[in-house]
C-alpha cells in the first residue's frame, strides 16, 4: 500500500560534473549519495534505510558533435551512456529476495540532423548488453531495445 511516511529524514549530496570542449565534445558526469531513514522512534524500523529508494546513483554521457560531415550545414551526434544503481531494499526488512541487485546498464545513439534544420533522424540502442535493470519496486525493466526516431519541424515559433 502507498504510504506518506511523516518521520522520514533525507540527507545526503549530488555532485556533477560537465566538461565541453570547442562546443563539439560534451562529457557529463553525475552522483547522488543520499541515507532516507525512518525516524520514529516508536517503530521497529527506527534509523532503517526507506525502501524502494535507491541510496547511490552514479550516471556519465559523452557525447561528440560532428558539423559538416556529410553534408555543408549538417550536425552529427553521437553518444554514450551508462548509469549504475547500488543495490537496495524493497521492503522494510532486510531479506535477499526483497532487494534490487546492483545495476549498471549502457547506451549509445546517434543522431543526424540535415542541413534544412526541419529534419532529423535519431537512433538509440538502450541497455545494449542486456543487463537486468529494475525500477525502484524491483520490477525487472525490458533489456536491450532499439528506437528509430524520426522528427520533422513544420513551423518555427
């Protein structure tokens, strides 16, 4: 069942970090470390981690811009990505089948957009080794996918 916990205590920091360099290589990387703990003193979950809440996140994308490559006024992009999840609890108490293992999933993709600016093709190839992700219930995400995109600009406002 949901529930709004009123004694629950978050404290923790996030840290990025955004590197470009002559406008065409952009690297970002990103932490978050966080303790969310109950703190009712009446209940037997007192100072416990509140579930469902991953505690450390780590992410990171580089990502290279290409002008002019296949033709004049063209933008190539291309991209990778990874983000890694600590494992965590799903449920108050601690038991191995109520946890979330440790996640770390990668991406790449690339997009080209034509010299007229109205027109872009994108391609993503998500989770590309297939690793078991979950969301914060530990529910098992799909594994590798791959997405065509495609974006037409009818009118500039």
């Amino acid at each position: 069942p949901f529930e709004n916990l009123t004694k629950a205590r978050s404290i923790g920091y996030e840290a990025e970090l955004n590197y470009i360099y002559q406008k065409n290589l952009n690297i970002v990387l990103n932490f978050t470390k966080f303790n969310s703990l109950f703190m009712d003193k009446n209940s037997q979950y007192y100072k416990s981690q509140v579930p469902n809440e991953p505690f450390f996140t780590f992410n990171g994308n580089v990502q290279y811009r290409l002008k002019d490559l296949l033709q004049n006024q063209s933008v190539l992009n291309v991209y990778y990505s990874f983000n890694y999840v600590d494992s965590f609890n799903t449920v108050w108490y601690k038991n191995n089948y109520f946890w979330t293992p440790v996640q770390f999933s990668q991406n790449i993709g690339l997009s080209y957009r034509f010299p007229n600016k109205n027109f872009i093709v994108s391609f993503d190839a998500k989770n590309i080794f297939n690793a078991e992700v979950y969301d914060n219930y530990a529910a098992q995400k799909p594994g590798r996918a791959f997405y065509l995109k495609l974006n037409y600009t009818i009118n500039k406002l």
